[in-house]
C-alpha cells in the first residue's frame, strides 16, 4: 500500500528534464550560506581543562516492532535480540562549554525524534550544541519514523517504538551529563584499507580511514571513546529478524579497557562490506585491531586542556531534482511533500585541531575522504559522519551520478536515482557547506591573527 501511494504521486507529478545548472546561484544555497555564517559568528567557545562523561541506555523495542533497513523485510515484527542495541550519550568541553553527541544503534535519526528529545533535555543543555549519529545498522529497531516514503524502510509507525528510541537518549544524555569529571581529551586516525568494496562504481573509490576520540577521566582513568568508519552495517542480511547493532556492535565487544566504545557511521553511502560471509571475523577482527592502535595513539596525543567550539546550523532544503531516468525529472512538489524535510541539519565540533563535521545525508565515501584531504591541507585531523537529525537520501559526486552503465555497479541505480534528491551537484553542494561549518567552528577556536 505504502509503494503504492508513492507510485500514484510519480504517475501525477509532472515531469521536465533535468536540470543540470549548478545550485550555487539559488535562494536555497544563499540562504544556506547565510545561516551558516550566523551559526559561525554565535558559535560557542570553551577554553581550559577538558571534562568528559558519558553513559549508555537501551532501546527497549516493544513487541511487535519492525527492524529497520532492508525494504524486503516489508515492515516485518522482530524476534527479539541477538545482541543489544542501545544510545549511548558523550558529553565533553573546556571551560563552561558542554557538547553532546549521540551515538545510537540505528538506521538514522530524523527531526521528530530531534524535537523530542530537545524536549526532554530542555534546561539540561543547549540544544545548539547536541549531535546526533547513527551506526546505520540494518538490524535495529524500526516503526519510529512516521511517512509514507520512511515507512518502506523503518515499517509501519508504532508509537510505542518512538517513545522508546527518543526515552535511551534523553535517559542515557541525563546520565552522562551527571556523570562529567576532569579529563584528558585525544583523537586518531588510521586506514584500514581492503575492508570496503564501492557498491555504485566497479572498483571505485572508498573511504577506509577510522577516526576515534578517545576520553579519559582523570579521577578513575575510565576511557570512553568514540569511532567513525565508512562501511554499511549490512552483515546481517535482510532475512534476519533479530535485532542487533551488526558489526560495531561486535567490535566493541572486542574491545577490551574502554568503559564505552560508541560507533558512528561516516561515508557509508557507496559503501559494503566486501564480502558477504555469514561469520563476521574477516571484518571484525582487522578492526578492532586497528581500533585498538588507533586508541593507543589517541591516548599519546590526549590533553588535559585546550579549546572547544560548537555549533549547529539549520539551512533550508535545495530544490528537489527527482529523476526518473537519466535525464528527466519530476517537478519538485510532489516530491517536496514525500520527503518532508524543508531544514537540514549541520553542525561542527572543533576539539584544537580536530573536527568533527555532522552531515545530514547520507555521504558517499568518496565525498567524505574529499573533505578530509581539503582538511588536511588546513593542518586539521577531520572526522565526517552522516545522519545529523535529518536524512535526504544518498549524496554522490557528480562524476558517480553520471556513471555510464557499463562502469555501474549493483547499487548505482538506488543511489543516483532512486534515493538521489538533487540532481547532479548535490555531492559538490553538500562539501561546500559542511565545510564551511567545520572551517568555520574551526577558526572560531583558532581565529586568524
């Protein structure tokens, strides 16, 4: 039924073709750049010794609830866990500035479950400097993301589900804004190449670079520590019906000395596992290792103090460029009313010289590990991660959207067309304006002399 209605609105939507002009010049991207710039200019600045704290709560997923993330399962009940997915809070500053970022075991986390949450931390922290990831597990729990495009992924809309999923973060960030101490404060990056296979372009590129911020409370010397990875958590198929965090929950199990490990998916768009194997090891076991020597690097690099500067910026949505076929769209209304989203999310935590840029799409690999060389010609160590409280569908380069077929892998139909929004430049877009809140939170830590 859910298919159908999507259908009935394309067989009405009137269609023209593609528009292929750069965005650049649009009210949309003006505005856009405006809103960042005023988010940059109120960005919040914290100097001196470094506090962390952080704390975990499960999803208690109801009865009857769908899993969320293959459509075949079409809106299936789970059966029950077969490992726990939870949201797990981490609370860090300098001086009197607080940030919180979220790391939950879901497909993604969209505005409604934002606006809940805000609800029920309000007076407990700003809302301007709260972020929001995602595992991406395919496995997690579904039925909290209401419309009709949202429930061909996440099922039928359960209440119940909702109020869980918004009940872990406000319960898990109370804890751990309880639980803050002095602390030491690193971050690390190491590849992991020969993991990831490009499942829109026959031997394209990826993004194998994992990220990790480590924390330290200097009282009782627990570490808690966050990772990012640009790898689909798709290692367990769609005819599985039990819930799990899939492989960084396995990982985290393999981690020893760490009080809590939370996982958030970086460039996943483009991006599987390169094999399909029932036991998960060959993906699991070169991970964690690199996990682990990433966090002992972390550790070496760690401060007791320094500077940290958030800042979130709400921008409006571009104009849709839907296509049907390579060259023919449909008209924006329609589709303006599937999706729903008229404000994207995106924000940009700067610890010194380390960023961390919270996207709201689902970005291609290839795009995230072109932020990241653009960072480090700027001398920053920057992390990028989807699904910020709002989701828009896959961001390709343009060179990826115009693939010619026979250079198309199995995936490039899904991800240029199907779940593609914007047209060719979206890919370029995105870049231009997560950059420059990460660049500019960054330069509010370290103005220019």
């Amino acid at each position: 039924m859910r298919v159908a209605v999507c259908l009935a609105l394309f067989a009405v939507a009137a269609c023209a073709p593609l528009d292929r002009t750069k965005p650049f010049s649009e009210a949309a991207y003006v505005a856009s750049v405006d809103a960042i710039a005023r988010a940059v200019r109120d960005a919040d600045v914290g100097r001196g010794d470094f506090v962390a704290g952080w704390a975990s709560r499960p999803i208690r997923v109801p009865a009857g609830a769908p899993l969320a993330g293959y459509g075949d399962r079409e809106g299936a009940p789970h059966e029950g866990a077969a490992d726990e997915v939870a949201v797990r809070a981490f609370v860090f500053g300098a001086g009197a500035h607080r940030v919180l970022v979220f790391s939950s075991d879901l497909l993604l986390v969209d505005p409604a479950i934002v606006s809940a949450v805000s609800d029920g931390l309000a007076g407990h922290i700003d809302p301007r400097h709260v972020f929001y990831t995602a595992s991406h597990t395919h496995s997690g729990p579904g039925g909290f993301v209401p419309g009709v495009l949202w429930e061909i992924a996440f099922g039928g809309f359960a209440s119940a589900a909702f109020d869980a999923v918004v009940a872990a973060h406000v319960q898990a960030a109370t804890a751990a804004l309880e639980d803050v101490a002095s602390a030491r404060i690193g971050s690390a990056s190491v590849r992991v190449p020969r993991l990831i296979a490009n499942r829109v372009e026959t031997d394209g590129p990826v993004d194998d670079e994992l990220f990790v911020l480590r924390f330290e409370r200097l009282d009782d010397h627990r570490v808690g520590a966050l990772w990012v990875y640009g790898c689909h958590a798709v290692t367990r198929p769609a005819s599985n019906l039990r819930l799990s965090a899939d492989y960084p929950g396995d990982v985290a199990r393999a981690i020893e000395g760490v009080d809590l490990l939370g996982f958030a998916a970086g460039g996943v768009g483009s991006s599987n596992p390169r094999y399909e194997r029932k036991d998960r090891a060959w993906l699991v076991k070169p991970l964690a290792q690199a996990l682990r020597g990433a966090l002992a690097s972390a550790e070496r690099a760690s401060r007791t103090s320094g500077r940290i500067s958030s800042t979130r910026a709400h921008a409006p949505t571009p104009r849709f460029r839907y296509r049907v076929t390579r060259d023919v769209m449909l008209l924006s209304p329609p589709i303006e009313a599937l999706v729903d989203m008229p404000v994207l999310r995106y924000g940009a935590v700067a610890i010194d010289d380390t960023v961390w840029a919270f996207m709201p799409a689902e970005m291609s690999g290839e795009l995230t590990h072109a932020m990241r060389r653009d960072a480090r010609q700027h001398g920053v160590r920057l992390a990028v991660t989807s699904f910020n409280g709002t989701y828009v569908g896959y961001i390709v380069p343009k060179r990826v959207y115009d693939l010619p077929d026979d250079a198309a892998a199995d995936m490039h139909h899904y991800e240029s067309h199907v779940m593609a929004f914007f047209g060719p430049y979206a890919g370029d877009l995105m870049v231009n304006l997560g950059l420059r809140v990460a660049r500019g939170v960054h330069g509010r830590s370290w103005p220019r002399k």
